[in-house]
C-alpha cells in the first residue's frame, strides 16, 4: 500500500504557491485513474480545478481541499527549506504540510485502501481540489461548483480537509461556518486648518459616535452552533499627514462574522440606519464573502464522530470556529460538510509541520468514514 507520508513529501515538493498548482493535481490524477476515476481538469483563469468521480449512483461523497499554499515568507527564517520535506522528532516540516497537503495525502491513500478493500461499494467517490483556496478564491471552488450545479450534479456528504484540529488529530470537526461580510466605508468632512474649527468638518470626529454604536451593538445572541455575530473594525485611515489639517474624509474597513441568526442583508440595513441616524455623509462597498453554514448531526457527523472514536480513543468536539472554508460553496447546493484535518496550530506559520504519527491515524479515520457511508 502507498505510504501516506512519502506522499505527502511528494506534494510538499511542489512550490504551489497559490494560484499554481505545480503538477500537485496530475500526480493527484496519476493515483485516482487506476482506481476507476473519471478524471476532469477545470481551468478557471489562473487557477487549475480537478474533479474526479467514481461511479454514477448516489449518495456522491466527494473529498475536497486545495492544493494551493501561500507564500513561505523569508526561507532563512525557516529551519529547513520549506519545500524540501524534513523529518524532526517525530514531526513532517514543508510549506503545506499542514494546510493542507497531509490531509490529500491522507485522501487518496484511504481512497485507494477503501477501492481495493471495496471493489462494489455503494454510491460515488468524487474529489473537488482546487488551486485558489489560498487567493482570491474566485476561480477556484464556486466556479466548479457552478459548473456541477448547471448539470445537476449534487454532492450528498463532503470532507473539506481543512487543519480543523487543535491538539490531536481529530479533536475538532468544523461542521458549519459563520458568514463574513466586509464593509468599506468613507465618511465625508470638509478638510481645512485646524486653527479654524469654524470653516472644516472633521469626519473623524463625526464619525466617533456612529463607531461607538456599532462597536457597542449587540447583533444577535448567537444560537446552538454559532457565538454571537461579531463587529470588528480592521483599518481606520485619515489625514494628510500634516499636524496642522483637519483631514476631508476617513476611511473604515470593518467585518461582521455573523451567524445564522441573522442574514447580510439585515446586517447591511442596520449598519446604514445607524449612519443615517448620526447624520453622516458616507458611502459604503461591501463585500461579502461567505454566507454562514450548518451542518446539523446526521450520517456524516455520525460517521466521523464514531470514526474518530474508534482511531483515536476519545469523543471530538463540534465546532463553528475559526475562518471561511470552501465548505461555504459546498454547502449551498444541499450536501452535509464538514471540515476535518491535521492540527492547525503551524499553518501560514515559518516552520509548518505536522505529526507524522497523526497524519497516519486522519488515514484510517478518512478509511472508516469512507466505510460506514459507503461499504
């Protein structure tokens, strides 16, 4: 049988800087074919998408992930070069290893061992991989997806294998996502001396009142899956630079991280009525990001809950936490997702690694899933 960390020395060789793919996907598509995959390369722009199905009858249950990284950042920080695998006390260190090439590796080396173990199993195994994860995220997942939804092909249970884990393999599943919405706004003033308050307009102090209800508003109470909806201003610039001029126009960039308690628009509706109420001269560009998902307990929980219980020995920890996923594209055309991988503790980090012992056990948990859904 393939070993699973020699294949992902293999993928960590790879410099895929995001967008590339560096011929991650064809060594990907080099494994599946013998398998039975139908193996298709979607290129979208400067990002290249693999989708590989076995089968044609339901339930589909497709693996999916990215084989994009971001960039190293300085290599003489690293300890090793980041795209040289190295082994250490018991750990696997590479750009990737992480976020998330051990979780591919872990993939295809359970999907061979299920085929093998398996020939006349139940349903469909698909992969969705693709090369913008780490980027801009636009020609990457959503488009694939909207190429299966225009030919109504449905997935029903999907593994992102995102690093969803803590401290051990396992500990933590993400089975839903919060929304992200991020709004650009500029408050106007009129710009002059500040020796003549009379004649200027400061928008930063206009605008203070406004930010102190925002920052003080409570959005939702959250619910089961999700904490409460969240408002943080991430940039506030103004001025010229000089000391002595009351700057024209303050720009904010802020985000919510919301749950299913409420919906963007709302969001959208209530941020403009605050503004409105304090009398501002704004505009506002928002951008949305993700809608918040939820995948309630059901096949999928239940078979990664017990597969994790019967490798790993304990109970995993259900989780909304954390950033936007892929999961957030899947999710939509009604497929159960959850997000399930290595530790993330190292991931964007110099020196990434992972547990080579627990990139072995996600192997066998992805093995006993791929069991219990379609044995």
């Amino acid at each position: 049988m393939r070993d699973v960390i020699d294949l992902t020395k293999q993928l960590i060789s790879k410099p895929s800087v995001t967008p590339a793919d560096e011929g991650c996907q064809e060594l990907m598509k080099d494994i599946l074919a013998p398998l039975g995959f139908t193996n298709e390369t979607m290129v979208f722009e400067d990002t290249t998408n693999l989708w590989a199905r076995k089968g044609t009858e339901k339930p589909v249950f497709c693996f999916a992930g990215h084989t994009d990284v971001v960039p190293t950042g300085p290599v003489e920080k690293w300890q090793f070069n980041p795209f040289t695998p190295t082994e250490k006390d018991g750990f696997l260190y590479g750009r990737g290893t992480a976020d998330m090439k051990a979780s591919l590796a872990a993939m295809l080396c359970a999907t061979e061992r299920f085929v093998k173990d398996y020939p006349d199993h139940k349903g469909s195994i698909a992969y969705l991989i693709t090369s913008d994860e780490e980027g801009p995220f636009i020609n990457g997942t959503t488009r694939v997806i909207d190429t299966l939804e225009a030919r109504n092909e449905k997935i029903d249970y999907c593994i992102v294998g995102e690093p969803s884990s803590t401290k051990v393999t396992g500990d933590i599943i993400k089975n839903g996502r919060r929304g992200s919405i991020t709004g650009e706004l500029v408050v106007r003033g009129i710009q002059g001396h500040v020796a003549y308050p009379h004649l200027v307009k400061n928008p930063i102090h206009l605008f203070a009142p406004a930010l102190d209800e925002l920052a003080s508003t409570v959005w939702d109470e959250g619910n089961a899956y999700f904490p409460p909806t969240s408002f943080q201003v991430s940039n506030l610039n103004a001025g010229t630079g000089a000391t002595n001029v009351v700057p024209g126009e303050v720009h904010v960039n802020f985000n919510f991280r919301f749950s299913t308690e409420v919906t963007h628009d709302e969001l959208k509706s209530r941020v403009t009525t605050i503004l409105d109420k304090h009398g501002l001269d704004y505009s506002i560009n928002w951008i949305l990001s993700g809608q918040p998902f939820i995948t309630e307990v059901g096949s999928l929980v239940d078979a990664c809950k017990e597969s994790i219980h019967e490798v790993m020995g304990f109970e995993t920890e259900l989780s909304t936490a954390g950033g936007t996923s892929d999961g957030r594209f899947i999710a939509p055309t009604g497929a159960q997702v959850i997000e399930l991988g290595p530790e993330n503790g190292t991931i964007h980090k110099v020196d990434e690694c992972v547990n080579i012992n627990n990139v072995k056990s996600l192997e066998e948990v992805y093995y006993q899933v791929l069991v219990k859904l379609l044995a």
